[in-house]
C-alpha cells in the first residue's frame, strides 16, 4: 500500500489540477487585450499561430517570416499550463493549420519537473486537437541559456519527454534549438542573447527563424 501511495504521490497531475485556476487570473488582463486586438484586426483562419512566453512575445513573426499569415499569442512569464487554460480564447477561435509552442523556461524556473512539463503540454496539445483534430503543434525545445544553466539538466530531461511524446503522433513536431545554441565549450553561445542571459537577440531570433522555418510548410 505504501509503495502504491508513493507512486500515485509521484504521478504529474493535470495542467488544471496542479494549477488552482485562481492562478491564471494574473494573465486576464493580457488575454483580453489580445481579444479586443482580434475585434479591432481579426487575424485569417488557417494561419501559424506562435503561442508561449515572452521568447514567444518577443519575437518579430512577420519579419522573420516574410509571405507567412502568422499570429503572435505570446505573453511573458506564461508556462504551458498558462496556454491550455486559455486555448479557447488563444487559439482555437482562429482554427490555425499549426500552433508552434515555446514555453518550459518558467516552469522549471518556478520550481516544476520535468515530468509535470509534459503533462502540461500533453494538456495543451488534448485541448487543441479536442477541437481541431488536424491541426499541427510544432514545440520549440526548451532552450539553454546564461541565466538558467543551472537548469540546464533538468531543460534536457524535459525536452527528452516531450520529444518523446511527439514521436507518438504525427501530428506533432519537435524542434532541437539545444544544439546549435551552444558552444564548443558546451555552454550558451553568448552572442545569441541581450544582456540579461536569459531573452534573445535578433541573432538568437535569426537562428531560430532557421530552425523553426522548414516546420512551417
């Protein structure tokens, strides 16, 4: 019995049963702008839509990807359970043909393991495909950087799960950014980032865009 209770203890619980859903109230405020942005612009149906943290928010989608319908639903700070909980509003009403997720970074930071990550992002990807069966779901590896390398165990240990789990559909992609973004000394390239270690620069984004670019067609 006790080894029973041990294992059910060790078991990731769902995105929405880890999470009190008093939690996700601090992203009302950006959820709804990005509604009120829909109503002003309605963004095309059967477009990218980019959704994750702030890597995701960040990032200058048509530059990068210039004769590409994307739609940036990125909000800083966010982890993946963040966007299961508001895939309703987020993504599903704009029925994209492929949603490209980049979030993790704040999930270990704020103390989860690798094991509740992907069960998270198994959550995401139920609540998308729930509704929109042939949709794609590319996930960004969760990336090393300067001010997290201390992480950085527990980045791979995560990335091997979800990488994994995106082996078992065909409708899921994994995309290694891990290997080119380091150096020959095995650490974060420095060049690839702005001054706090942690967000990219506009050549950590153009190494991105090369990486994530053959998933898009």
């Amino acid at each position: 019995m006790a080894l029973l209770l041990a294992c059910l203890c060790a078991a990731p619980m769902p995105a929405q049963d880890k999470q009190d859903k008093s939690a996700f109230a601090r992203w009302e405020a950006d959820v709804a702008a990005f509604e009120k942005q829909d109503l002003a612009n309605p963004p095309p149906k059967q477009a990218i839509l980019f959704v994750g943290g702030s890597s995701i928010r960040l990032w200058d989608l048509p530059s990068s990807f210039p004769g590409l319908e994307v739609i940036n639903r990125g909000f800083g700070g966010s982890q993946i359970a963040d966007s299961a909980h508001f895939a309703d509003r987020l993504i599903l009403k704009h029925q994209p043909r492929l949603v490209v997720v980049y979030a993790g970074d704040n999930d270990l930071a704020a103390g989860k393991e690798p094991m509740q990550l992907q069960a998270d992002f198994q959550a995401l990807v139920a609540a998308i495909h729930k509704q929109l069966p042939k949709t794609r779901i590319a996930f960004i590896a969760i990336k090393p950087s300067l001010d997290r390398w201390h992480l950085f165990a527990k980045q791979q240990k995560a990335n091997a799960l979800i990488e994994a789990y995106c082996k078992k559909d065909e409708r899921l992609s994994f995309i290694d950014v891990v290997k080119p973004m380091l150096g020959e000394d095995g650490k974060p390239r420095p060049e690839l980032f702005v001054m706090d270690g942690l967000h990219l620069n506009p050549k950590g984004y153009a190494l991105w865009t090369a990486l994530v670019k053959p998933f898009l067609r």
